[in-house]
C-alpha cells in the first residue's frame, strides 16, 4: 500500500494542479450586462490592437496594482467585499462615471500624499482602509496637488524624494483615469445619447453661427455659444489622447471619439457614423440600467466590424484568453510548490517528495514554454523585446536548466534552481507590468531582424545561465553554513555543477554580445559604442571568463568558485536593469524607477552572501559534521 502510494503521489499532484490550471481557463459567465463579449471589443492603444479587456487589466494595473476592482476595500476577506471584474470597472469609468467615480480605485501608500489631498485615514466605520481612494476623494483637493504637481515635475526624477515620486506616479495614474473618463463622451455627462443627437441637429446651425460671428454679421448668440460649449468639451477630449476606439470607415483609420465629432461640422467632414451611435447607446444604456439595450448596441457594434475587421477581432479574443489563461501567475504558484518539496526533500530524504517536485515542475515549466509561445505569436515577435519580456525568458531558461540539472544529479537541487528563478523572475515580471503595456510597440531602432532577434536570445540565455550558476552558488552557501546537509558529495556535485553552467554562460553571453555588434552595426552604423548596456554584457562576458581562468589556474578551489558565482550574479542584475537606470545610452529604453531599491537589496543580500562564504570552514554547520 505504501509503496502505491509513493509512486502514485507525484502524477496525482500534477493531475491536481493541471486541474487547477484548466478551471481558471473559463471566463466568469455575465449575468446581465455582457461584460466580456464588451471586453473582446478590438480598439488602439500604444500604437497597437488591443481589445478591451487588456486595456481595462493593464489600466487597473496601473492605478490600483491589481487586475481586479475591490469595491469595498475596507471589509476583511470573510465579509465577502465586492470585487468586479476589471473589464466592468472599464465599462463603468467609460460610460458611467457618476458609479465609477465612488469606487476606491487609487492606491494611495505614501502618508504625506494622503495628508497633502486630505484623504481619511484607515477607519471601516468611515468605509476607508487607508490605502485606496476614489476619483470623487482625490478630485475635491485637485488644486492643491496640482499645484505641488508642477513643482515635482520640475525636479529631475533621480533627486526627487519619495514623497515626490508619489506626486509624480500619482499624476500618472490620474491622467491615465482622465483619458479613459473622456474616451467615450465627455466627462461627467448625465445624458449622453441625448447630447450627442442634440450636437448632430445643431451642426449645421451651429456651423453658420460660427461663420457669421468670423464675418461679422448677426447670429444667434444661443446657438453659438451651445455649439462652442460642445466643441470646447471634444476638443478636450481629443487633447487628452485616449485610446482609438472607432474603428477604420473606408479609407480612415482608428479614431478617437473627440476627433471623430470634432471632424462633422468640418467642411468636407464626414457624417457621425454607427459606430459612434453605438457607444452613445451603450453609455446611455449603462447608466440607465438596461442591460438588454446595452446588449444590443454592443451586437450591432461588433455586427459592424465584420468582415474589415475580422482579424483585429479573432487577435482581439486571441489576447482576451490569454488574459484569462495567466500562465505566468498560474506558472509561479506550481513554482512555489514544487519549491517546497523539493526543499522539503532534503531534510528527509524522501524520493517521493522529490518526485512529485520533478512532476509539477514539468507542468509549471510546460505552462510557461505555452505562455511565452503564446505572447510571441500574438505579437509576432523574438521572446525577448523589452524589460518584461526578458524576465518571463530568463525564468524559462532557468527553469530548462534547472531541469536538466535535475536529470543528471536527482538531488532536489536543479529543482530548487528551476523553481526558484522561475519564482523570483515572474514576480519581477508582475512588478514591471506594473509599468502598463507589456506587449507595446517596439521602438523603430529595436524592429525585429535577424540579428536582432537572435541578439538578445542569445545574451539573455546568457543571463538565465549566470543566474543559475549563482542560484546553485547561493544553495551551497545557505545549506553549508545554515545546516548539515551539506556533505563532501553534494558540495563537490553542486560544484561540478556551477563550472559546467559558467562554461554554458561564457559560451551565450559572448556570442550574444557579438551578434549585439552585428546588429548595432546594420542599426546604428558602428559596432561597438561603449555603451553602458554594452558595457554591461561585456562585463558579464569577462567575470564568467575569469571565474574559469581562476579554476583553471586553480587559484580558487570550491568555496572560491562558489563566492565568484554569487558576485556573477551581481555582475548580471547591473548589465539586466542597472544601467538602464541610468537613463543615458541608446539602451535606456526599459527604465523604470521602482526597480532602484529592490537591485540595491538585491547586490546587499549577494554581498553578505559573500561575506558568509569568506567565514572560516569551522563557522559552518555542515563541515562541522565533516569533521567529527
């Protein structure tokens, strides 16, 4: 019985977790308004087609740090608070604002911010949990933080203080909230069907008006000043530059809704299409309650993009399930798990725990390899095209590693370095979409070519080698002087392990460095710039070849390559995220300013790391063992 039970734990674990997996893959049923037929709707954002479900998750990203909308922040989880989905809240902040405005939607951290604009401290009675605000509480001190605003925004964001970060990131999600507010009408408008046919019946007086006050003849002073009022509030709207969400009309392109009403009383303007009627009912609709009529309008929106744009729509549901799908996040969960069993493992020695590790992690990494190939072919692009990117491969290549590691010596270690890069990665990665698009439009100078693509495949194989054999470094150190499962065998294997990753690490980050020249060349007309990134993969290239002169001239034995490691790992997060910090160079195109304070703790936890591997043999509590 016993024995059936360890051999068939591991496939019942995976079955488990597969399970898990494909029930997340089914999209939360509507129960009146369709919501996610609204949400597959394709429109343009960031010079791209997206549909209106990425645009919703990446916008609630932004503002609140979350794809979903608590609405009642301030309940404990078994109150059972509100929470909707992000395209609803979209639907809402488009058409609906005298709703959306109310809802806590604002992450607000910094307490000085929250004393600046007035906000209420934590106090359920009150209904605030200190954290997250709406537009309504925030827009009643607008002035105030505007004021303090133009100050920041006159202070170079390396000298700014926390505080002025706040006022800077808060500025940032206020106008992006403000975009989508007039994305679809004019903010706070009571009754938009009703203004837009009261617009479309004034044009043409409106327009005479206009050009008897320029000639200066007698008009109707009424008419004018109405027909102003309406053109001032698109004029706005378009200034502001939300999203494109109508669609092509013969020989137009996407447009804004402020430009398409501003484009009607032009002369040579065209009509005010369907599509703009549609969106009007659909606001109407939303506001008034009627969900049968915003279903129809949506209908007959959709209806009207079909056949012209029949592939912005089937690419539109394409990115709506992988929305659905998360593998990342799905992915980093069976990482954590399979992490603990394997780590587990060590301190019991149990061959069935290891096993079920070996399972889920070959869900886990299948899971990621379908993800990645997933965000390829919707963006018809190498794996690796900015920050984001880069993290969700360098935690695929760990991973792969990882697992051959695990193939060779079934000692639980490759398992603990496939799931903990794979972990450590895809939370970077959670934090940089944090950021917004992370399926934006390429740079022109970054367009894909030959060189190109297999450029920064290579270097960031390179990446993910160095880190694993810093990972593996880091597992010697913390077993060896934390415990006693450390013997002679496991530390020379991990050992042997380290120098065959060095090796494979040398190999890519070289060759990626040399491509990177190829293709700077073709792009840039020279080579090499000494730029800081290329700098930054040089380096990677010269510390992984110097590690392996030292070895080889055996002037650092096995603690020593272990110490040399950690650093690599050093070596590797500077030329991944620290010079793009530096916000010079033809590379600075991924900076972010958040990531600043986790690299530092990042090179301090590295250096202590260090610290402890220069400790004298006897500190430690496994050669302690050794030697009695």
């Amino acid at each position: 019985m016993k024995k059936h039970f360890q051999r068939w734990l591991p496939p019942f674990l995976m079955f488990v977790m597969a399970l898990w997996f494909f029930g997340n893959l089914s999209a939360p049923k509507d129960k009146d308004f369709k919501f996610s037929e609204f949400g597959e709707l394709p429109i343009t954002s960031n010079g791209r087609i997206v549909p209106l479900d990425s645009l919703a998750r990446n916008s609630l990203l932004a503002i609140r740090e979350k794809q979903t909308l608590n609405t009642e922040p301030w309940k404990a989880w078994n109150e059972n608070p509100k929470i909707i989905p992000a395209t609803e809240w979209l639907a809402n902040v488009m058409m609906n604002q005298a709703v959306a405005d109310d809802w806590p939607v604002f992450r607000v951290d910094n307490p000085d911010l929250i004393s600046l604009l007035k906000l209420p401290e934590k106090d359920a009675a009150k209904h605030a949990d200190g954290k997250h605000y709406s537009w309504n509480q925030i827009s009643a001190n607008i002035d105030t933080f505007e004021k303090e605003n133009e100050r920041v925004q006159k202070i170079e964001s390396a000298n700014r203080t926390a505080y002025e970060n706040a006022i800077a990131k808060m500025h940032e999600r206020l106008t992006l909230y403000a975009q989508l507010k007039n994305a679809v009408e004019p903010a706070n408008t009571t009754d938009w069907p009703a203004q837009l046919a009261l617009y479309e019946r004034l044009i043409p007086a409106g327009v005479a008006t206009v050009q008897a006050q320029q000639a200066g003849l007698s008009y109707n002073k009424t008419n004018f000043d109405i027909f102003i009022a309406y053109i001032n509030a698109f004029q706005f709207m378009a200034n502001l530059q939300p999203p494109l969400i109508l669609p092509p009309n013969g020989a137009r392109e996407w447009r804004r809704m402020g430009d398409a009403l501003l484009d009607a009383p032009r002369p040579g303007g065209v009509a005010i299409d369907n599509s703009v009627r549609d969106w009007a009912q659909m606001a109407g609709a939303l506001t008034a309650n009627q969900p049968e009529k915003f279903n129809a309008a949506l209908l007959d929106l959709r209806s009207q993009l079909v056949p012209a744009q029949s592939q912005a729509m089937a690419k539109a549901r394409a990115e709506v399930f992988f929305n659905q799908m998360q593998p990342f996040y799905n992915a980093m969960v069976i990482y954590i798990l399979a992490g603990l069993l394997a780590v587990f493992s060590w301190f019991n020695l149990s061959e069935t725990l290891r096993r079920s590790a070996v399972w889920l992690i070959w869900l886990a990494f299948v899971i990621h390899t379908i993800g990645l190939v997933y965000r390829m072919v919707l963006e018809g692009r190498p794996p690796v095209t900015n920050l984001y990117s880069s993290a969700i491969f360098i935690g695929w290549g760990a991973c792969l590693l990882g697992i051959i590691l695990e193939r060779f010596h079934k000692n639980g270690i490759g398992l603990v370095v496939a799931s903990g890069i794979g972990f450590i990665t895809l939370i970077i990665a959670h934090h940089l979409a944090l950021e917004g698009d992370t399926m934006e439009m390429m740079r022109a100078v970054l367009d894909t070519n030959f060189w190109l693509a297999t450029h920064v495949v290579a270097v960031t194989v390179g990446y993910a080698s160095t880190f694993v054999a810093g990972f593996l470094a880091l597992i010697y150190i913390v077993r060896g002087f934390f415990t006693k499962t450390l013997d002679a065998a496991t530390g020379k294997s991990l050992a042997r392990m380290i120098y065959g990753i060095v090796c494979f690490a040398t190999l890519f980050s070289f060759v990626g460095t040399v491509l990177g020249g190829i293709w700077a060349d073709q792009s840039w007309g020279r080579f090499w710039g000494w730029d800081p990134k290329e700098n930054g993969a040089l380096i990677i290239v010269l510390w992984n070849a110097l590690i392996l002169h030292l070895r080889w001239g055996g002037l650092i034995r096995e603690r020593g390559l272990v110490n040399c490691a950690i650093f690599g790992n050093v070596v590797t997060a500077w030329s991944w995220f620290g010079v793009n910090m530096l916000g010079i160079g033809l590379h600075s195109y991924g900076f972010t300013e958040a990531a600043f304070k986790w690299l530092v703790l990042f090179v301090v936890s590295q250096l202590v790391l260090i610290g402890l591997g220069l400790l004298p043999a006897k500190w430690w509590q496994s050669f302690k063992v050794r030697a009695v």
